[in-house]
C-alpha cells in the first residue's frame, strides 16, 4: 500500500496476453430476488427456499459465457469482482462503527444513496479558516441564477448556424462513437450506423431513430480528439459551430420519442451534450428523465410473463445494464455538486454490479494499442470502431463504475454531515475507515489493464487514461479532505495532530498533484466536475497556506497560478466558472500580501 504514496509507477508486464492461463472460479449465482435484499441463497431450483417462504417470483439470471474472453481479461474482470465483494463486505462491517460513532446515517451495502453538495467549493469556502468572507452557497447560486436567465423568455429570435447537412451525418457519428460513446458504451452501434446510413440516404424523420441520430451528430461536432499537452491551446473545431443546429432538431422530436431503450438513450446523451457546454442545470433534467425512463423500463422488463433472463436477447441484456449504470453515474456526479434529488434508480436494487461487456475481436488478438482519440488509421469507419476502440473502452468503463461505488462509500462515510464532524472525538474511527479505503484502491488499482494504467505523477498521454486517474484523484482528495481540515483547525496541542500527520501529508500531496495538472484545456463531458474540484482542492491548499501550520512545497503558489490560468480558460462558457477563477485569484493574492 505504501507504494501507492512513494509515486511508484504501476508495473507493467510484458507478459503475452496468452503465455498463461488464469483459472476462473465463480460461485454459484444467487437468484434476483436474493441478491437485491442482500441475503443468502441456497440456489435451489426453480426456486429457492427464501422465495419460497416469502413467496417471492425466484428468477436466476443466466450463465454468461465468457468462453470467448483471453485469459488476461478474465482475470481483470475476475478482480473487478472480488474489489466490489469487499467494497460490499465492508460496508456491512467495519464503516457501520464509523458512521454511528460519528451520528451519520448507515446506507446500503451497494452505497447507492450519497449525500449532496458537501465537497463543493463552497462547503470549502464555508471553512472557519475563511472567516465567511462568501455568503453561503456563492458560487452555486451564481450557477442556478444563470440558468434562471437561460430560461427567461426573450422577443430575440435564436441564432443558429446554418442547418442540418445529412450527408454530414456518417462522418459526425463516427466522432461521435471515437470521441464520446467510448466513455459510455450505451448504444447498440450497429444499429446506430443503420440509422445514420439511412438518414443520410433517405433523409431524417421523425422518430426516435433519427432522434438519436440527431444527438450522436451534435455530439461528434462539439467533441474532440484528446491533446494533454496545455502549453498549446487546442485548434478550435470548426464543426463546434453546428452543433447546436443538429441538437435543436434533436429536441424536436423528444415528444415523439417511442417506448423502449432509445427513449433514454436520447435524453442521456442530450444530457451529454449539455455537459459538454458546460450547462448542468440544463442537463439535469435530462439525466433524470433519462433515468426515470430507464427505471420504468427495467419495471416492466422485470414482470414480463413470456420468460426469464435466460430467454433474453444477450444484447439487449448489456444495453439495459450499462444504460442503468450510465444514467446513475451521470445523476450521482450533479449530485456531488448540485442539491438536486435522488435518483430512483437506487429503489430497483438492481442486481448486477457490473454490465457484462460484449465479446470482441480486440478482446481474442489482445493486441490492441493506445492510438489517438482510442481509434487505429484503418479500413472502414464501423471496423475501424470495434476493432479497436472497444476494449479500451469497456475496461475503462468498468472501471469507472468500480470507482464510482469506491468513491460513495467515502462520501457516505465521511461526509453525511458537514465539516462541524471532522471532530476530535471522530478522528480515530476516521482514520481506521480511511486506512480501509485505501486499502480498497489499492487493491482496485492492481486490477488496471495495461491499455488503461497509469503513472500516478504523470498526466497519461491518451484520454481514457487520463479520465481514470483524474477520478482516482478526485476520490484521494475526497478522503484526506477531512483530516486536512481538522489539521488547519485542530489547537496547536491536539493530541490527535500525530495521528493523522501521515493522512494530512497525503492530503496535500495529491492536492498538488491535482492543482498541477487540472482542470486541462481539452472538452469532455466531465470537464465542468474537473474545473469545479480543482477549485475546491485549491481552496484547501489556500486554507492550509492562511494557517501555517501545514508543511506546502516550495512551488505551492506557482501551482496555484497555473491552476487559475486554467480555470480561466474556460471563464467564458459559464459565470460560475468566472466567478471561481476570481474568488480562488483574490483569496490568493491576500496570501501573498499577509
């Protein structure tokens, strides 16, 4: 474990994917019911005994074959599992003492309820370090007040650019597919390419398929190929103009969108494309219709009288797990930041920890590597797609699912009430549940396959990479975040001050790390969540600056600049954004006159 704070890079092996072979051993599945309510089940067939006395409808999903998989994706997947298990075996355990010592409230096992808008920046500005100099809530009533003028009418006719040009549209969905769907794989893209196909053949109508046809070409104009390197701002993308020209088509049809997946299929990525504009209010409903949909979906599924799991088509199967776990991701990420509510996706109690990734070429070659954007310079663009860009994706989204129940156990644990419990009296419990978590990713960041690893002190070259060790940091940030507050406020002669030294000297390690390197100049659907937890963690290195108690680094203020410059890049898209650059510039300035 210690080697994850020494910088020590992740070991890469050169090993062929196939030179070993990794036995696989599953236990036998325990049936829907049984697995929602958490309890054990004897496996009886064709139904088991806690069904039976409760008389409950027994379903058993099917076996999955994983025939087809190499053995080295076998055991990544195999260790993905044994990190949830644990992730769920500790939650029943060892964080129930934290949390009743500390008054917060125990949530489920699979941690699926979170507390809102308590990392924020403005729960930092709440601080006693700062003196409430902000009124509360500064910064993210700037963020609803914008909106409420987004959504003023106007006599002012909208201005677009251009229209809608369908022969367009094959090349746009194919961005779209190497740029955005890589990171949430929720499309059947065989379909998809049918659709587009045809609209640019025949032309666009009035339906759900051009709807998302629609969404996926926005999406390919306002998207762009990842470049990490911000010394050069990235060439603007000429096509960024039209992409409101094609999202605006797209709403027209929401009204008109029928039954089934591509319902929520469409206000998810309408919900991505706000994102990209950095409007998250406006994308909320989007997610949420997005995930009410989804819910009642998965209701009606559930009581269907023609079959069970078994008989279902395995496609649709993955497309109705990753849209599940899509939609709750994007709700559970507003939610960290906004005061908005709850999803209802949690209330299913859905079964599967995991979507089961489909069966690709790249996953029997092995041989895939990393290219620009995650796409290889050959033949056409449908096999250009899952020739190459669909392991890297998968891992990664798997991955991020993983790292999203990691990171709702630490907001669960630690932030359920405000900072007033980061007490004295809190800390030894505290520690011990930070001490599991990390023990948790650890474990996590030893299942990485190569085409996502990282180095964690340096900013990877290729995107996926690079989205998996910005949440890696964010949730390190999240769990120290306690113990630096109570090192800038703690007396001087805390008995507790030697206790969490070590955790305090993380702390500002990994805020360096993050305010060196965040938010970048590239567009991604998370680049708002990037420019807002860079500010917070900046906010914290100022708290410990003002209170000079904490050891920073020589080039702390050097840093700090940088991080600004970079917010300020995107000030322009957002008057929070502006805002936030301006309140972490002025807070920085007082400490250097001090």
């Amino acid at each position: 474990m210690a080697a994850m704070y020494r910088g020590e890079k992740h070991p890469r092996s050169d090993t062929s994917r196939t030179d070993h072979v990794y036995p696989r051993k599953r236990a036998a599945a325990a049936c829907r019911a049984c697995r929602a309510r958490k309890i054990k089940c004897d496996n009886l067939r064709p139904s088991c005994g806690a069904c039976q006395s409760s008389n409950a409808t027994c379903i058993y999903q099917g076996p999955q074959d994983y025939s087809a998989f190499d053995p080295a994706s076998l055991l990544i997947l195999d260790r993905l599992d044994q990190v949830l298990s644990k992730l769920d075996q500790r939650s029943a355990t060892d964080q129930s003492q934290t949390q009743s010592h500390t008054g917060q409230r125990q949530t489920s096992s699979d941690e699926l309820q979170i507390p809102v808008a308590r990392i924020t920046p403005d729960a930092v500005l709440k601080w006693p370090i700062f003196s409430n100099r902000y009124p509360p809530d500064h910064l993210t009533g700037i963020t609803f007040a914008a909106r409420f003028e987004q959504l003023k009418p106007t006599k002012k006719p909208a201005t677009t650019v251009g229209g809608v040009d369908e022969t367009a549209i094959p090349e746009l969905v194919k961005r779209f597919l190497d740029f955005v769907h890589i990171k949430n794989p929720i499309l059947d893209t065989d379909a998809l390419w049918s659709y587009a196909e045809y609209a640019a053949e025949e032309g666009l109508k009035w339906d759900s398929a051009s709807c998302l046809v629609l969404l996926a070409s926005a999406l390919g104009c306002i998207s762009e190929r990842y470049a990490c390197d911000d010394a050069f701002s990235p060439e603007p993308n000429s096509m960024r103009i039209y992409a409101d020209s094609y999202y605006n088509m797209a709403r027209k049809r929401f009204g008109l969108l029928e039954d089934g997946l591509l319902a929520p299929q469409c206000h998810f990525l309408a919900g991505i494309y706000l994102m990209y504009k950095l409007q998250p209010l406006a994308a909320w409903p989007q997610f949420h219709m997005a995930s009410t949909l989804c819910y009642i979906y998965l209701q009606c599924e559930s009581r269907r009288a023609d079959g069970t799991p078994e008989d279902r088509n395995t496609l649709d199967r993955r497309l109705e797990q990753s849209l599940y776990w899509s939609c709750y991701k994007s709700e559970c990420e507003l939610r960290v930041e906004l005061n908005l509510p709850n999803s209802s996706l949690p209330e299913l109690n859905y079964p599967d920890t995991l979507p089961t990734p489909p069966m690709f070429d790249a996953f029997l070659t092995g041989n895939v590597e990393h290219s620009p954007g995650g796409i290889s310079d050959q033949t056409s663009p449908r096999k250009r797609y899952t020739s190459s860009a669909s392991e890297e994706s998968w891992f990664y989204y798997l991955t991020e699912i993983t790292l999203r129940r990691i990171s709702n156990g630490v907001l669960s644990t630690f932030y359920s009430q405000d900072c007033s419990s980061w007490s004295e009296e809190s800390i030894p419990l505290m520690v011990k549940a930070a001490e599991q978590f990390e023990q948790q990713l650890d474990e996590w960041y030893q299942t990485l396959p190569a085409l996502i690893s990282f180095h964690e002190d340096e900013v990877p070259g290729h995107e996926l990479p690079y989205l998996v060790r910005d949440r890696m940091l964010e949730i390190r940030n999240w769990l120290y975040r306690p113990f630096l507050y109570f090192a800038i406020h703690a007396a001087p002669d805390s008995p507790c001050r030697g206790l969490v030294k070590h955790l305090v000297d993380k702390a500002i390690l990994y805020s360096m790390r993050t305010v060196r390197d965040e938010p970048v100049h590239h567009r991604h659907h998370g680049t708002w969540f990037a420019i807002r937890g860079a500010v917070s963690i900046a906010l914290g290195v100022v708290g410990a600056a003002i209170c000079g108690m904490i050891d920073l680094p020589d080039d702390w203020k050097t840093s700090m600049d940088s991080c600004i410059d970079k917010v300020r890049y995107w000030q322009d898209e957002s008057p929070d954004v502006f805002e936030m650059g301006q309140v972490l510039a002025d807070l920085l300035e007082e400490c250097r006159d001090a």
